[in-house]
C-alpha cells in the first residue's frame, strides 16, 4: 500500500487529468460547433452540383472563407486521395479551413479536395478533418 500523501497526490493528478480531459472535450465540441465535415459536405451537395466548373468551385471557396492555390494539382501528390482509388493523374484543387476545432492535442482543419474531370468540372470531393 502507498504512503498516504503519495496517494494523496496521485489522486489529485489523476482528478487534474479527468478535468483537463472533460475541458479539452468541451472545447473542441464548443468550438466544432462552428463548422463540422458534414457542414462542409452538405454546403457542397447544395451548391457545387457534379459539373460545376473551377471559377464556381472558387466562388464557394470564397464564400466559406477557405484557403487554397488557384494551380491544380495532381491526385497523386496527395495520399488521402490515392487510398481512394482517384487516379493519380486527375486534377484536384485543394482547400483548407481552418481552426474549426480546438482540443488538447491541437487546433483542428478542414480539407477539401475537388477531383476534376478530363472536362475541368467537379467530378467528385473528399472532405476530411485534420488536427494538429
């Protein structure tokens, strides 16, 4: 058996982690409030139907407030998107909303990625959330 005041203080750290755990939920659900994946996801499928082209995509991104380069890019340079079996030669625009969430491990993101078809319209999107 421990000493009492060891035990003491063992109770205390581990009351202090339980709190700081319960806190760092709280705010990372308070501020996800903000915005979440499905938000992001459901604002696409309303507004960027398949077909819509680079000039509209920009215009949602503009209006969400999102950061992105006006190059394209290959699939292929981005892993998420090859796991998915997008083919490394199709053309993505890449976009980054930030500070969507916060916790104890960091600040949380939310990436999109807009494939293009050979046309240059929308042909699919990922969305994802990113920490750290």
């Amino acid at each position: 058996m421990l000493p009492r005041p060891r035990r003491l203080r063992l109770s205390l750290a581990l009351v202090a982690l339980l709190v700081a755990g319960v806190t760092g939920v709280a705010i990372c659900v308070a501020v996800n409030d903000r915005i979440t994946v499905r938000d992001v996801e459901r604002s696409i499928d309303e507004e960027l139907p398949r077909g819509s082209t680079e000039e509209e995509i920009v215009s949602f991104l503009d209006q969400e407030g999102a950061e992105y380069d006006r190059r394209l890019f290959p699939a292929g340079e981005f892993s998420v998107l090859e796991d998915r079996g997008i083919p490394a030669h199709a053309m993505v625009i890449s976009a980054i909303i930030r500070d969507t969430c916060l916790s104890l491990i960091g600040k949380c993101h939310i990436t999109i990625y807009f494939i293009l078809s050979e046309d240059g319209t929308l042909d699919q999107y990922l969305v994802k959330e990113v920490h750290g």
